[in-house]
C-alpha cells in the first residue's frame, strides 16, 4: 500500500469554524490531490499540487485553500467551514508523467458540519 | 473537459455469475482509463488501468476491462463473483496533457446474492 496518512479521519465541526485536514506521504510523489466524494457524485477534484508550493485549482475549489511546503504534505483549509462542506475528503498521490499517472489514495477523512 | 457516465447506480449478481459494469467516457483523444474499487468505510484501489496498447486490460482480483475506441467506453467484467466483490465501483478518466487529475463516474454499488 502506498504510504498515505490523513488526519483526522473525524471530525465534527460547526458552521463558520476554520478546519484543516492533513495529508502526509512517504512516497515522495511529486502529485498531491485533494477530492471529496458525495453520494451520486463520485469523488470531485477540489485542489491539487504539483510541487512544493505549486497548487493549481479543482472543479469544485470554492469555499476551500491548500497549501504545500513540503514535498510530503498538502494541507486543505475551509476558511469558514458551511453544511455543504460535509463530505468524505479523500488525499491522493501520483509521480505524475504521461505515462504513470496512476492515482494512490488515502483512507478519507469523514466531515460532518454541524 | 472530459466526462465519465456509468449508467448503472446499482446492480445485483448471485455469487458465481459473469458481471460487467458498464463505462462510457467523453474526451477528445485517448485518454488515460481507469477502474478503482471502494469497500465500505474504506479509500479506493486501483483494479486496473488503460494507457496504451493491447485494449484488453487484465487487473487485480480476476478482473479484466476492455477499451472499446469505437464505443467511447471501458467495461469491467468478471467471469464469476464471488461475495467479497460487493463494493462500490468507480471508473475514472485522466487527461494526457494538462492537469493530471481525475474525472470520476458517480459509482456503481455492487450487491452480490449468496
């Protein structure tokens, strides 16, 4: 299994709190993405990274801000967290390339706003 | 931008049975392909991928995908079920060029009949 970490893996939180998951890898992949998934919906791109400090947007990045300084961890902030924002949030890691853009996921990370 | 459409929400097999779960996609030009898989309360795994040549795709578990250009499609199939298949199954498509992410279908829940 690829070396993915998120944390937490709960959380519970009320309208308009700033919350901050984690992702952390040990793989030293240059991707780094940021999904939720919704019933019906699959998973969505929120925001990815491809290097350190290189963040480009999803389709569905509002409400939402990441940041990366280092190669091992991406960080996904709701500034002011809304009951929308309940969702499963999966991390996801690629060496990237044309030719090895397979896509490794971590365990989620399950938030309910309250 | 690229689309993926699995028209099947649910679908319900007795153990034993052949299965094929049904992909279609939307992109400009070959794109990358993929299957992942989703146990309850778990992240995703890769079943098998599609990048180039032989368009018949062997992956883990006894699964196989075949690309049909023609079609615009990438079915999954398994010769027999067993009870542990039961999950929720995902096909995605990734672009060649530009950003390296993922677009997801919305899933097909696999139930499966002792």
């Amino acid at each position: 299994d690829a070396g993915i970490t998120q944390s937490p893996r709960h959380k519970v939180t009320e309208t308009g709190t700033p919350v901050t998951l984690r992702c952390h890898q040990t793989e030293n992949h240059r991707y780094m993405y940021w999904y939720r998934q919704d019933p019906g919906h699959g998973l969505r791109l929120i925001h990815y990274s491809y290097g350190v400090k290189d963040t480009d947007k999803g389709e569905v990045s509002d409400g939402y801000s990441v940041s990366r300084s280092k190669t091992e961890d991406f960080l996904l902030t709701l500034e002011s967290a809304t009951s929308s924002q309940t969702s499963v949030y999966f991390c996801a890691i690629s060496e990237g390339g044309p030719a090895t853009d397979t896509q490794y996921f971590g365990p989620g990370t399950r938030l309910t706003v309250l | 931008a690229q689309s993926v459409t699995q028209p099947d929400i649910h679908i319900t097999v007795s153990e034993g049975a052949s299965l094929e779960l049904r992909c279609n996609y939307s992109y400009g030009a070959t794109p990358y392909l993929f299957w992942y898989v989703q146990s309850p309360g778990q992240g995703l795994q890769l079943l098998l991928k599609y990048f180039s040549g032989d368009t018949l795709v062997q992956g883990i578990k006894g699964f196989e995908a075949e690309f049909k250009r023609s079609q615009s499609s990438f079915n999954l199939r398994k010769p027999s079920v067993h009870w542990s298949d039961a999950a929720e199954y995902f096909c995605a498509v990734g672009a060649r060029e530009g950003r390296r992410a993922l677009t997801f279908g919305s899933g097909t829940r696999l139930q499966v009949q002792p």
